[in-house]
C-alpha cells in the first residue's frame, strides 16, 4: 500500500506540557485507520496538527511524499487534507449548500452552477438533498454531523479526518455515519477515525493506533488492539 | 443593472440639485449624510462580513483628512487628489493594521484598533506642519466648475463617493470574497479547514474598509475650512459607524445604507430642531432599541415581515 501520510518524531508541546511526544506514524492510501486512547491523550491535537490548526514543536509531516509541515491550514486543505470537528461548527448564517460552496469555491477556485450540482450530488449521498437549501442552524445532531461530513467531501479529499463524528448520537444514527465513512472509503478517500464508541471503531478500522499521554502505546489490528495489556492499562488503569 | 440604473439616476438627481437654487443648508446637512453611508458601509466591510469589530473608524479617517491637508498645504493639490491621496494612505494604515492585529481575536482585536486611534492622535497633536493640537485653518476655492459653491460641489464629491463605497462593498458581499469572510465569522477554524485563506481575506477586508473611511474623511477639512484633532479623532465617529450597520442590518449591504440614511437624517433634524448635543443620546437610544428589539437590524425586520406575510 502506497504512503499517504507520514508523521515523523511529532512533538507538540504547550508552554512546559507535552501534548504529543515523538508521534510515528504512517498511514496508506485508502486505508481505514482508527484512532483511539483516553481523554487527554493527545488524538485532537495529532489531527490539529496534520490538519495545520497546530504548528508542532518538533517532526515533520509529509503529504504523498511532500513536506507539508510549514503550510497554513487552508493550504493543506487545498493538498487534500480535511477533517470535521469534534463539535460541530456550521458556517450558521448559510444555508446548508452553501456551506458546501465555501470549499468548493476556495479549494476548486470556482462558483457556478456546476459547482451547485457538485454540492448537491454530495448532499444526495448524504442524505441531506432535501434539506439543501434549510438554515444549516436548524439541522438537527445527527444531520449537522453529515453536513460537516459532506463539506469535508466538498473540498474533495485524499485523507478524511473524522473527529468523533459519532459522539452523543444513538444507535440507529451511529450506524448511519458509519455507512458514509465505508462509502466514501469505498470510493478511494482514506479515513481517520478518532472516535470514543470503541465498537463502530473495531467494526470500521482496518488498523487502529492507540495513543496514550501523548505517546503511541501500540499498534494493529482491531482484534489484536482489544486483547492488548497496554491499550487495556490506559483504558482501565492497572 | 437595476443597482446601477438606479444609482447613476440618484447621482444625475443629486447634480441637478446642486444646479438648482436649493437652500444651501441642504448640501451641508446632506454632506453629512452622505459621508455617514460611506463610514458604515466601509465599516461593515470587515465588522459586518467578518465580524472583526473596528473601533479605530477617527483613525482611518483622521489619516483621510491629514494627508488631504499635507497634499494641500504641501502642492495646493486639487480635492480629487486629496481624495485619492487620503484613500492610499487609509488603506495603507488598513493593511498595516491588519497585519499586526488581525491575528487577534473578538475583543482583543478591537481593543488593539482603539490604541491605534490614541497613538495617531498623540501624533498629530504634535506635528506641527498640520497645525498640532490648535488645529489649522484653510481657504477654500469660492466654487468650482459649473458648482455655485464649494458645498454644493464637495456634496456631489460625495455623493459620488458613496456611490462607489456602496458598489465596493455589494461587489464584495456577492463576491467569493463576501462568502468567504462570512465563513470566517460563522466560524474561523472551519473557514481555514474549508481552504478559505482567512488572514488574507481579512487584510483585504480591512484594507479595502479602511481606504474608504479614509476617502470619507479626506474633504473634511475642505467641508469645515478647519481641522483640529480633537474633534476629528472623536470616538463617536467610531459609535456612528458601528451603530448604523447594526440599526439596517450587517448581513447586506443594503442595512448600513439604510442604517446611516436612518441615523444621520434623525440626527441632523435633531440638531436644527432641538440641539446638537443630542446626537449622542438619540445614537445610543436607536442602539438600545435595535440590539434587543431587533439583532439583525431594519433588514432582518423585513425579512420576518416578508416571512410573516407569506
């Protein structure tokens, strides 16, 4: 499997706390990768990193071979990384295609009817086509979810960042994302997951990464991560 | 089309009137008026698309004003270069600006634009060459082409003036420019997470923002035949034009137009009618009213009502 994404020796450090401390990690075109660990063990502020909301310490990040570690944020969008937030974050006085246009026009560099087809086919995979033209501040949890998803899409991804895009919805709406993230796998995207639902995590994950105060504790499968003495202690204490 | 149809009409309405035997009362109230939809246009720019809150509006227009005096005083320039020259270096203050504080958010954004007012002040109250803290006296030309008086002319200057402000700043809201700033204001993380370059947009925003308010403020001292510090770095001026967008309404460009036809036009009856220190109350009671009665201001009314009739 070809390269991706390449994380050398990521530190990021606050003031004297070390949120990420020497950090490898490779990820392979296409591949499915979970991301998982404790609260406050450093997986938001990995993705804010290779995302470029973070400038880090020390290390070096490359995209397909490509250093990407000066770049702004809006310039690795532009490369083809994108991601969705923790909590979501709408652009609120837009609609809900219009939300999509933003990155369609700044990482497309264009605005016209075409571009509104564009949206509206990610909004018809998603769901959300009816809802197209709805105040996005009126969606409701699990449909702002898919928006943040579909404008992620938008600017036309190689790696898709899902950042607890199931976090507080219930079972049924779990399994809803869970379907988006394997379709658009499906069609070539590779996906990380950071997710706390440990089962969409396994049922998703080709391979899971498993971080612990600021550190990579292992590395494997899904079944192999579960019956790991480390990622068992993080989670559970000694 | 319609937009400039309507606006040459209003402009050839406007040069009509100065050739007609109007009061001249009213080209030196409609001066104001006019000068008041150039400031809160140009503040919406950045404060209203971008919600990046401006409180250094006697700054950029002080800068407007000053360079107008220095090119007079220094090569008896003529107005239009006065104008020309007072938008560059607003514009050129914007950037600079931009470039040291935009990466500061919310308050403290608006907090850095108010120091910038008090350290120009503090400038030109002892820069002698355009008078210090006295102030300076000019002589103004009698009248100027086919214009009766200079009043009439500077009104038309103006009115022109506006013309453009307004045109820049729908230019801009329709723009990908426009969609962009309002990502940014929606939510800066996203925007940047969107591929929008949000520190650029936000310097061209306070550019752009900034040349205008400096085109309103560079025939100041023509209109007044003076120009003194105190009254020109006057934090009213930054009240106004803050005050007017959010009376019409900062998600189009059509609310600060509204909002300083509104505000001025209350303003100067209130002035002629009652007294000129009432200004400031009637501005902070509009204020009060629209902020709690009516968030998104005369065009957000209009749109419930549309809504509502529907």
């Amino acid at each position: 499997m070809e390269t991706l994404l390449k994380i050398t020796e990521l530190t990021k450090n606050f003031g004297g706390f070390t949120a990420l401390s020497g950090v490898n990690l490779e990820v392979g075109a296409g591949e499915r990768l979970g991301l998982i660990g404790p609260n406050g063990s450093g997986k938001t502020t990995l993705i804010n990193c290779i995302s470029g909301a973070f400038n880090q310490s020390q290390g070096s990040i490359e995209l397909k071979g490509r250093e990407i570690t000066g770049l702004k944020a809006y310039q690795r969008t532009r490369l083809g990384i994108s991601r969705s937030f923790q909590i979501p974050r709408p652009f609120s006085s837009m609609t809900v295609l219009e939300n999509l246009l933003v990155p369609i026009a700044f990482v497309g560099g264009s605005d016209g009817p075409k571009e509104v087809e564009e949206a509206m086919a990610i909004l018809q995979q998603m769901g959300l086509h009816l809802k197209a033209h709805l105040q996005s501040n009126k969606l409701s949890q699990v449909e702002l979810r898919k928006m943040e998803l579909a404008r992620a899409m938008a600017a036309k991804p190689k790696l898709l960042i899902s950042d607890e895009a199931m976090a507080g919805l219930a079972g049924a709406e779990v399994d809803e994302i869970l379907q988006i993230l394997f379709d658009l796998n499906a069609t070539g995207i590779t996906v990380i997951m950071i997710e706390h639902i440990m089962q969409a995590v396994m049922k998703f994950s080709q391979r899971v990464v498993c971080l612990d105060t600021g550190k990579i504790i292992c590395q494997g499968t899904p079944s192999e991560i579960v019956k790991d003495p480390h990622v068992q202690r993080a989670y559970l204490g000694d | 089309m319609k937009f400039w149809i309507s606006s040459l009409s209003l402009l050839a309405f406007f040069f009509v009137l100065t050739l007609l035997g109007v009061n001249e009362y009213f080209f030196f109230a409609g001066f104001v008026v006019l000068q008041f939809i150039v400031l809160a246009t140009a503040w919406n720019i950045l404060g209203g698309y971008a919600g990046y809150v401006n409180f250094g509006v006697p700054a950029f227009l002080a800068v407007g004003a000053y360079s107008a005096v220095v090119l007079f005083k220094a090569i008896s320039a003529p107005i239009v270069v006065q104008i020309l020259g007072g938008g560059v270096m607003a514009g050129l203050l914007g950037l600079g600006v931009g470039l040291l504080t935009l990466k500061l958010r919310g308050i403290f954004f608006s907090i850095a634009t108010v120091a910038v007012v008090f350290i120009l002040e503090t400038c030109v109250n002892n820069w002698r060459y355009v008078g210090g803290a006295t102030g300076l006296q000019l002589t103004r030309p009698e009248g100027l082409w086919l214009f009766s008086t200079y009043t009439r002319f500077l009104f038309f200057m103006m009115s022109l003036l506006a013309l453009i402000a307004v045109a820049t700043a729908r230019y801009v809201q329709t723009s990908y420019l426009g969609r962009g700033l309002r990502a940014v204001r929606d939510s800066e993380e996203a925007a940047e997470c969107s591929g929008v370059p949000t520190l650029k947009l936000k310097l061209i925003a306070c550019t752009v923002s900034g040349a205008l308010m400096g085109v309103a403020g560079a025939p100041m001292p023509m209109y007044l035949s003076f120009v003194e510090p105190t009254s020109i770095f006057n934090l009213s001026y930054a009240i106004s034009a803050l005050g007017m967008p959010i009376i019409g309404g900062t998600s189009h460009w059509v609310g600060p137009l509204i909002g300083a036809i509104v505000l001025a036009t209350v303003q100067q009856v209130v002035t002629v009618t009652i007294s000129s220190e009432l200004n400031v109350l009637v501005l902070g009671v509009l204020l009060i009213v629209f902020v709690i009665a009516a968030p998104d201001g005369i065009i957000g009314l209009f749109k419930k009502w549309k809504r509502f009739s529907k």
